[in-house]
C-alpha cells in the first residue's frame, strides 16, 4: 500500500479557485465562512488600520482575491473613476501621457482636465497599431495608459510589447484591465506597472455596486496611490466591498457562460442583413455591431428589444446594449451606428431571439 502524504499546500490553485478560497477568515471552529461587514469609523488605537478612511477588514479581503487574481496588491476605490483619476493625477504637470484614441469617455474627459488645469499632454494614438504606439514613446513620455480591448472600439493592444517600449523610455504602463478581466488576461505579468478596474463591471457582477479598484506590484506606485487614497477619502463603502467580494466569488462561472454565448451571437450576428460591420476581438463578452441605416437605425434597434435591457454599464449577468455615440463625450471616430453590447448570462437562443427581432425591424 503506498505511504499517505500530506495534502501538498505548496501546488498552485487556478484563477477559478483562488476567487473562492481567498478573501476568507481563518478556517477556525465557529468562525463565518465569509468575511463580515465591519462597519467602524474608528478603531482602537495601537494597531494599522486606526481610522475608518485607512483601512477596512472587508475592503482588504476584497482587495486580497484581486490582487492574487492580477498578481499584485490591491486597492479598491468608491468607483472605477476614482480609481482612475487617482492614477492619472500621479503625472507631473508638463508631463506626457499617450493614451488611446477610443477608450473609456471618463478617462478622456480626465486627461483633458489635467491638460487644461496642469498643462499635461496628451497624445492619442490607436493601440492596435503597435507601430504608432511605439513611435508616441518618445523620451519625455511619463505614462502609456493603455485599454485592451478598447471601449468600445474593441482594439486589442500588444500589451507585452508595448510595455517594453514604454520602459524602454522611462515611462510607466498602466492597463484598463475592465473589459478583459484578470482570468483573460494578467498585464501585470505581461509587464504593466499598474493596473486598473472599474469593478462595479465583471468583478462585482450584478449591476448593484460601484467600486474601482488598482493592483500594482511596485511598492512606492501602491504608497502613493494608498497616500492619495488616505488624503482624499475616495473610498469605498463596507457593504459596496462586501457585494462586489460576493459576486466575485462566481466571476469564473459568469465570464465562462457569457464568454461563450457573446461567440455564439458574433456568428450569427455577421450574417444579418441590418448589420454592417461586428467588431469582437476574439475573447470577451463585449461586441460592438454598426447597424445599417444609421443613428436612427441603430436607436430603433436599441428601443425594440425586450430582454436585452437600453442601458449604458456593462458586465453585469444581464444582456444590455447602447449606441455609444448617444453620449457627448463620445470621440467622433466612433460610428454613429456602432451599439455596445454586453452580453450576460441568459439562454442563447433566448437572447438572439430578442436581438434578431429588433434588428429586423430596423429593416422595415
């Protein structure tokens, strides 16, 4: 009979384990399974925590699955906005930032405040055209802030290589790891100094949280990001951190379903008469389409749908869809056609269902 060992605690856990197992109170009789909402303003003195604007237990399990998920430390914000501008706000005034041409409008509408109010410039590149990208990377560069894919272009960068170009001038990269999620891809690993979540997406899950979060590897980018985070109290709340670490825990299960119903829809999608163009990377849960017949075809579109829901987030477990251009802040590049959509959880045939019918009426 061949000799018991020990359970080897040193193998690796895949992504799908580590979003259950960790994030949890030690394994102790009568402890809960799950962390608690720790609902203090104030702690007694002696300890790291001190103040309520430092530091939550429930925040930190949280940030503890993220940062394994990215493989860095984590820092969770009230949003994905306070989490990016808190970023953005370590460049220099005077400095350089080369930024992508479409991505997230909070982000562009960001650097245009800080080239406005701090004289930072901005150079907007396509991030999937390695080539351009490389060329912007010139000496006095600061930062690269990259989105793969892009929203909601749906380019998808080099991140790797770009990463290399980017140090190879002094700047720092950091990555809009939104779209993609840390079980996609990792740009940490890649070579990314920083990067960056709007939470309230994939990683909460359910359409009911708004949290941000950064991970980063580099100690003196987590002090300062933490200092900000300290000074300026942009914080999230303990039950918003509760709810996202709960719908992270099935973020494995909801990126592997919708994942696969977003390449059954591309299929069928790239045969319908109303559509002109499908934008899809490959991977995701996000498709773009450009409608024939326009905004207004494409408004049509967006109205006569009854399972997909008109709405302008993304990545929760139900299907929505918008005309990006409906918003002002939307780049011009972008077609006035183009419609977002985020693909859930639901039935396949349920969903192209929905979604073949509303096209059909844009044909009249």
């Amino acid at each position: 009979m061949a000799a018991v060992t020990a359970h080897d605690a040193t193998r690796a856990l895949s992504s799908s384990t580590l979003t259950v197992k960790l994030g949890r109170p030690r394994g102790e009789p009568d402890q809960p399974l799950n962390e608690p909402l720790v609902m203090a303003s104030t702690y007694v003195a002696g300890g790291d925590l001190e103040y309520g604007r430092y530091g939550n237990q429930t925040w930190r399990a949280f940030e503890d699955v993220v940062g394994a998920l990215e493989g860095g430390r984590a820092l969770s914000f009230a949003s994905g906005m306070a989490a990016i501008a808190t970023v953005l706000d370590l460049v220099a005034p005077g400095e350089t930032v080369v930024a992508p041409r479409h991505c997230y409008q909070g982000t562009l509408a960001h650097l245009a405040t800080l080239a406005q109010r701090d004289g930072i410039k901005v150079v907007a590149v396509d991030v999937d055209d390695t080539a351009q990208v490389q060329a912007a990377l010139v000496d006095d560069v600061a930062l690269l802030w990259l989105e793969s894919p892009t929203n909601p272009a749906l380019e998808v960068a080099d991140i790797a290589t770009l990463c290399h170009s980017a140090h190879g001038v002094g700047a720092r990269v950091v990555v809009d790891n939104t779209f993609a999620t840390p079980l996609v891809q990792r740009p940490l690993t890649l070579g990314a100094d920083v990067v960056v979540h709007s939470g309230t997406k994939y990683i909460s899950g359910h359409s009911d949280v708004m949290i941000g979060l950064v991970v980063t590897s580099d100690d003196e980018i987590y002090g300062a990001v933490d200092g900000a985070r300290r000074t300026r109290g942009a914080i999230p709340g303990t039950l918003e951190a509760w709810l996202a670490l709960r719908g992270l825990r099935t973020l494995h299960l909801r990126v592997e379903r919708a994942h696969a119903n977003a390449a059954a829809l591309v299929a069928r999608l790239d045969e319908h008469p109303a559509v002109e163009r499908v934008r899809y990377p490959g991977f995701g849960a996000i498709i773009a389409v450009e409608v024939a017949g326009g905004a207004a075809a494409a408004d049509l579109f967006t109205r006569s749908t009854s399972l997909w829901v008109h709405a302008t987030s993304l990545g929760g477990v139900e299907s929505s869809l918008e005309r990006r251009r409906r918003w002002a802040g939307e780049p011009r590049t972008i077609p006035e056609s183009l419609v977002r959509l985020s693909v859930g959880i639901e039935d396949v045939e349920d969903l192209w269902h929905d979604l073949s019918g509303a096209l059909d009426q844009t044909l009249g």
